[in-house]
C-alpha cells in the first residue's frame, strides 16, 4: 500500500529536495534486498572499472515502510563513498533489529580518520580539498530522519568499517 507524504518547503528536511526533484515523498512496504540488489545493478560498471568486489547480504523478504528513491540515493552516496575510498570488498547488508531494519555499507579500508567521526554527518564536514562537498553525509543522515531513522559509522575494530541506516520497519512520524 502506498502512502504519499507531503513535506514543508522549510526546515531540515528540505535537505533532500535537490537529490530528489520532488517536494513528496512516496512512502510504501518494498523488499530491502531487492534495494541493494537494484544497487548492485546500477553501480556495476563502477565496480568492475575501479577493481572493486561488491558483496550483498541480506535475506530476501525484509521488508521495509520508506521512500524507496529517497533510500536508494542514501545508499548511493555510502556505495559509492565505499568504492571511491574504501578497499575491496564492498558489502552492502540488510539485517533486522529489534526495532526494524539495519542496512550497512562496508568495505575493508582503514574507516574515517579519527578527527572526523564526530562530524563526519555534520552539514560540509569532509575530509579535505580531495573529499567533495561535505554534504552527502549529512543528507544521508537527513533522509534516515525522515523515515524516522537515524545514520551512524561504526568501526568495531574488525577491519571493516561501516556507515550504518538503523530504520523502524513500522511507520513513523519524520522528525525534523
């Protein structure tokens, strides 16, 4: 069933308007897996030029409430953060929790420089004069708090870090 959403021209999350040429938002039930198999899809040629190896896990049937196209240009930005600056191989995973679904972009590079991973989701937070914007980050966390979600990197020490959308699997109101 879909549910179509109307946001304000004003406030935070009108942050997500540029990546999305739409000012609604088309909340409906779809499949996480078929979202990062439609990743792995688009960003294929990518892959294979930069010598990368990318990798999905998750399950088929998990199923998520959310704005798909909104999802799909989050993950976009963490993928291909992941095959720019990260080292093979590229994972991208959708796992439950207990309070909904938790999709990370990994790979096996060395994670953020320390300095960063207090701002890293900070709106122009970048690495330096080689990095982009600094606003990808920060409208991927934007788009996670619309779902009523949030975005966090976590580098357990395991040698894979990770950005990380942690998203309820039932409605919620956007916070803003």
């Amino acid at each position: 069933r879909r549910h179509t959403r109307y946001i304000s021209v004003t406030g935070v999350q009108t942050c997500a308007l540029p990546i999305s040429g739409r000012c609604e938002h088309a909340f409906e039930w779809f499949d996480v897996r078929a979202l990062l198999d439609d990743l792995a899809e688009y960003y294929a040629p990518l892959v294979s030029m930069s010598g990368m190896d990318l990798r999905i896990e998750a399950e088929p049937g998990r199923e998520l409430y959310g704005d798909r196209a909104l999802l799909f240009q989050a993950l976009s930005n963490l993928l291909e953060n992941a095959i720019r600056h990260g080292r093979p191989p590229v994972a991208m995973s959708g796992e439950r929790t207990a309070r909904g679904i938790r999709i990370a972009v990994s790979d096996a590079g060395p994670g953020l420089q320390p300095r960063l991973v207090d701002r890293v989701f900070d709106r122009f937070a970048h690495a330096g004069p080689a990095a982009g914007s600094g606003l990808g980050l920060y409208l991927v966390r934007e788009i996670a708090r619309l779902h009523g979600g949030e975005a966090s990197y976590v580098d357990s020490g395991s040698g894979r870090p990770a950005f990380v959308l942690d998203l309820p699997a039932q409605p919620e109101i956007p916070r803003s």
